[in-house]
C-alpha cells in the first residue's frame, strides 16, 4: 500500500511516476522501497490513466456494504420473552454495598 501512496505522491508532484521518485518519496519517511512490489506496481500502473482508475475503484468501493452487510441478532417479538427476562434481572440485582472504587489504579485525570 505504501507503493501505491507513493506513486499517487509522485504522480501529484511530477505527473511521470517512475521507480526513483517513488524510492525518493519512501525515503524521506524512513521506508524502503521493495524492488519486487515496486516493478509490479510500475507495471500494473504503466500506461494507465490514473483518474479513470481511481474513478472504477470509487465505484466499486462504492457497492460494498458500509459495515459487513450482515446483521444482527434478530430482536425478540414484543411481549413474548423480553418481559420474562426483565423480571429475572431484577430478582437477580441485589444491592452492592457501595464502596470508593479505585478503577483508575491511583492515577486521576487530572493529578
């Protein structure tokens, strides 16, 4: 991914991505460049218009669900078996002598 940053940089800046201007622009981060990803990424890339890509990648980025398109647990029917379980979790709630807590191990927010 860091290859393909670099390109998009590159690209920006001098309009001609080649493999020093990526390695250059990794380097001013402290990166090295990998020959392997590099050469492919170059060759994936060569020839290719950039904004009609990132356009296709938009629109396919687009269709895929925001959260994993899968739901939940369905929600219990209303009056069938919520009402049962609330009146179980009030007997079970006894009262707790309350007591200082020392949650934050010793450290305030604002010590």
């Amino acid at each position: 991914m860091r290859h393909v940053v670099a390109y998009l940089l590159a690209a920006m800046g001098t309009g001609q991505p080649n493999a020093a201007s990526i390695k250059a622009i990794l380097g001013s981060v402290g990166v090295e460049a990998d020959e392997k990803q590099l050469t492919v990424l170059l060759d994936k890339l060569s020839g290719k218009n950039l904004a009609q890509l990132i356009q296709d990648g938009s629109a396919l980025i687009s269709s895929m669900p925001a959260c994993g398109g899968g739901g939940g647990a369905a929600a219990p029917a209303a009056g069938t078996a919520a009402a049962p379980a609330a009146e179980e979790k009030k007997e079970e709630k006894k009262e707790e002598p309350e007591e200082e807590s020392d949650d934050d191990m010793g450290f305030g927010l604002f010590d």
